[in-house]
C-alpha cells in the first residue's frame, strides 16, 4: 500500500488586507513578500500552467492524428509530466521545504510508465537518425514501489547519454528480472563506448573528460549515481566487447517491493459504480479531465466551479465523496471543507480529497488541519494516481451515504496475498516479523505515553501507520494518524482518548496475528 503523509497541525489561513481568501497562505507569517512566499506562489502557478497543459493533453483525440505528430504530442506530455515532478522539486529546494514525493515509496504501474518513456524517447532518437526499442521480459511485476520522479529522471539521464555518444545505430532500453528478483533496467548504446579518462572520473561531480569532443559538463551519471542512491539502486557500467557502452540500474526486490507493502499495494482501480461523488473545480479543462476519470471508476459526478456553490451542494445532499480544488473563487476549498467539518459534528463525515497546485508541507499542514483525508498534487498525472488517491481515502473514511461494514483485526485477503506471494518459509518469518513489529510499537507507544515523550510516540505511530495498513486494518491505521498527529501538536487531551484505543486495536491485531500464526505454521506436522 502507499503510505499517506501524517496529518498535523498547521497555522491558521492568512489573508491580504483588503482581499477575500482563495486558499492556503503560503506561510503563516502574513509576509506574502517574502523570497518564500513569493517562490511558493510562482510554483503554484507554474503547477496550475502544467496542469493546463497535461489536462489538454489527456482530453485530446490523438487517434486521428499522423504517426510523427501523434509521436511528438506523446513526447511533449511525457516531458511535461517529468516537469511537473521537478518543478515540484525545485521549488522544495528553494524555500527550504522537503519534497512531499519523498516521504514514501509511490506504487507505480510499471507497463504505463515504460510506454511513457518510450514514447518520449523515440522521438528524441527519430530526430537524431536512431533507432530506440524498449524490450521488456514477459515476468516483470505489474506494479513497483518507488520513487517514479527519481526512476523517469535516472532512465531520462542514461538514455539521454546513450544518444549523445551514438552517432548512429540504436539505444536499447531492456528491463528484465535478475537473480533474487531484482529489477534490471539497462540502457545499451551503439557508441565509441567510455573512455579510459572517461571511466576514471566516472560519477564525478562535472567529471567529462577535458578531451571529450562531447558538449556538455558531464553531470548526467553524477545526477544518476545520486538519484539511485536516494531510491536504494545499484549501478553497474560496463563497455560491450565490439562498440558500444551498457549501463544498468538494479534495484533489489527491498528497493522496488519495499517492506510488506508492495505485494498488499497491487490492487485494481477503486469500484466507483454507485458513488455520488462531488466536484468542486472552477478549471474548465479539470473539470472535464476529472469527470472523465470518474466516470471511468464508475461514478456519477455532480460539479460545481465555485465554493459557494459546493457549500451549498453538500448542505443540499448527501455525497460518497468530495473532490475540492483548494484555490476557488467566492469561497476556498480550506473554508468549504471547515464548513462541512462543523456541520457534520460527531456524526457520520464525508470522505474529502483535495486537489490542489499548493503541495509544501507547510500548505499540506493548513489542508489536513481543515479536516481533508488526503491530498492529490496537481497535475493530475494518470488515472493510476488519481485511483489510488481516491482508494486511500475511502479506505480511511467510509462513505456516510453507506452503511458500515464492521472491521476485523487483519482484513484475510491482504494476509493471504501476502504469505501466498513470500511462500511457505518466508511466509513464516514475514508473519513473526510483523508480530515483533506490533510488539515493538505497542511498546513504544506506553513508554511514550507514561513519559509524555511526544518524538518517541510520533516514531512508532509512523511505523504503525503503514504496518496497519499492510494488513489491511484501517481503522487502526486512522487512529494511527490521529495519535501522530496529536503527538506532533502535543496535545495531550486528543492523546488521552487516542492512546488506550491504539492500544486496543493493537492488542487485537497481535491476538490474531497469534493465532493465525498457530494455524499456518505452528500446528503444521513435522516432515
């Protein structure tokens, strides 16, 4: 499963004098001046630009088009998409903000995200003179757990290279399985291959050889040696006896299958057939891309363009789930989501995700403090993303339009999943692990509880968080959340009611664990 980042508290919204509120303030320091703040506010917009241009992509009809123009308009949407991950990234770098993609693996399809990179990099090769064939193993898993930016800009680096130092011929993209199910990407070019000078400064910050003929600074393996190292890949780059350079990015199954995660996380698109699901976007174009995506998960979409329109939407009917654009005119999404909040009260809460350009963690802070379940960046990059947002928080929070179905300690299809994919043997050891870890946790959180150490509660309800999740309990996983949350803000009255029933569903979770356990392994006869 994907792990969602922790709700915490956050300062509340601020406004321009004179101005109505079109969402999050960027800092709750009242200086929209400031260098951050105003590089906030310029990312935003690059976003919302991008998201223009992605969400016109999508809506195209490309079928009609000729192969050469049907290639390049591929080309430009994958190339957009990868700036959208950088911008993101850059604008974390400069207001001194951790990049929200870093927090946890991110599932990704690895199909779609292949024929991505092939469709922008063929066009690259047509326009060079070069062949480009991705050749892809028939056992590769459907899905992978990493960091899809960090992966995009690793592959974009060696195939960029391959290309530059192959004046003709073919590059190769070849992803296949290695020993112990590592994931092997290798990228084989035509060229002169390294040079001795080459290979001795190799992943050198600006290490190209003075002698290179190639223009450039050399920074493409130094950028790859980084980015590999961040997503826990190994690289290996060898000459290929006659002509020609291979460089290879292997990942370990700890590295694409991370934990007990990856093997729950491989689930289909959420089953939207019934949902009534609200949306409030005032973009013509994200409406529209939305809509779309929802009507493919089954749903029936009710929108609206403006706040005021949704507040009145939600006052009016009952919804199964609420998608909100933060930035709205009238009334912004922050407000919408605080009306509903208080309107509901004690009782039964509609599920809300937001879908906002603002993704620092200081405006994530402001979303989750309002009462969001969870956050959608745009642009929106697929219906992959979008699915999986979605699932994340139904999963979190039931639709209150349904009854609720009364959760157990494990959910029996993600176990079953799980110990059937690691086979007998590591099946057993996956379930003591995950006994210990529990225990560990449960630990944890009395030690902290009894010494009202907050850093100590907050480590073991992160990891509590995602194990609650790998066995599908997500009402512990949601308690999980909350006691994080309160731990960060260090309010003890929330913590007083969240700890004993942490405890409790914990205690259940190891109960059955137990027993399980006792069923599957200890009971087997001796051989």
């Amino acid at each position: 499963m994907v792990c969602r980042p922790d709700p915490d508290t956050a300062p509340e919204v601020t406004e321009m004098p004179g101005e109505q509120s079109d969402g999050p303030a960027v800092r709750g320091d009242g200086d929209a001046q400031s260098p951050r703040n105003r590089a906030a506010m310029l990312g935003h917009d690059m976003r919302a630009a991008i998201a223009d241009i992605l969400g016109g992509l999508a809506l195209a009809d490309l079928s009609s088009l000729d192969p050469h123009s049907r290639l390049q308009l591929q080309r430009v949407q994958s190339s957009a998409e990868q700036l959208a991950r950088l911008t993101e990234e850059t604008l974390a770098l400069v207001v001194g903000d951790d990049s929200p993609r870093a927090e946890a693996p991110v599932l990704t399809s690895l199909g779609p995200f292949l024929d991505r990179i092939a469709a922008r990099w063929r066009a690259h090769a047509e326009e060079r003179g070069l062949g480009f064939v991705l050749d892809r193993a028939d056992d590769l898993p459907a899905g992978i757990g990493t960091d899809p930016a960090a992966l995009e800009r690793i592959l974009s680096n060696m195939i960029g290279n391959a290309m530059k130092y192959s004046p003709a011929g073919e590059v190769r993209l070849r992803v296949q399985m290695g020993p112990q199910e590592a994931l092997c990407l290798r990228v084989r070019d035509t060229g002169p291959g390294f040079s001795d000078a080459a290979m001795a400064r190799l992943f050198d910050y600006a290490g190209r050889p003075e002698e290179s003929s190639q223009p450039g600074t050399g920074l493409g393996l130094h950028i790859v040696r980084d980015l590999a190292q961040r997503i826990r890949g190994q690289l290996h780059v060898a000459n290929v006896a006659g002509a020609g350079a291979e460089v290879s990015l292997i990942l370990p199954r700890r590295s694409w299958a991370p934990g007990v995660e990856a093997p729950a996380a491989l689930s289909a698109l959420p089953d939207l057939v019934g949902c009534n699901v609200l949306v409030a976007e005032d973009n013509p174009t994200n409406q529209l891309l939305v809509q779309q995506m929802l009507e493919t998960l089954g749903a029936t979409a009710t929108l609206v363009e403006d706040g005021e329109a949704a507040a009145e939407a939600l006052a009016a009917a009952c919804f199964d789930l609420v998608l909100i654009d933060i930035e709205m005119p009238r009334l912004s999404g922050i407000d919408v989501i605080r009306r509903l909040r208080a309107a509901e009260g004690d009782g039964p809460a509609t599920p809300v995700l937001a879908i906002t350009a603002f993704v620092l963690s200081s405006n994530r802070d402001q979303i989750y403090a309002a009462g969001a379940d969870g956050i959608l960046a745009k642009p929106i990059m697929s219906l992959d993303s979008f699915g999986e947002a979605i699932a994340r928080v139904r999963r979190k929070r039931p639709s209150p339009c349904t009854a609720a179905v009364p959760a157990g300690p494990f959910d029996r299809v993600h176990l079953d999943r799980l110990l059937a994919l690691a086979g007998p043997e590591d099946g057993c050891e996956l379930l003591t692990r995950m006994r210990e870890d529990f225990g560990t946790v449960r630990i944890g959180i009395v030690q902290g509880a009894a010494a009202g150490d907050m850093a100590l509660i907050r480590a073991r309800t992160h990891v509590l968080i995602p194990l609650a999740g790998a066995v599908g309990n997500t009402a512990l996983q949601a308690d999980a959340e909350a006691l994080n949350a309160a731990a960060r803000a260090d309010d003890r009255a929330a913590m007083g009611g969240l700890v004993p029933r942490v405890l409790d569903r914990v205690d259940a979770v190891c109960t059955a664990l137990a027993q399980e356990f006792d069923i599957r392994f200890a009971l087997e006869p001796a051989r």
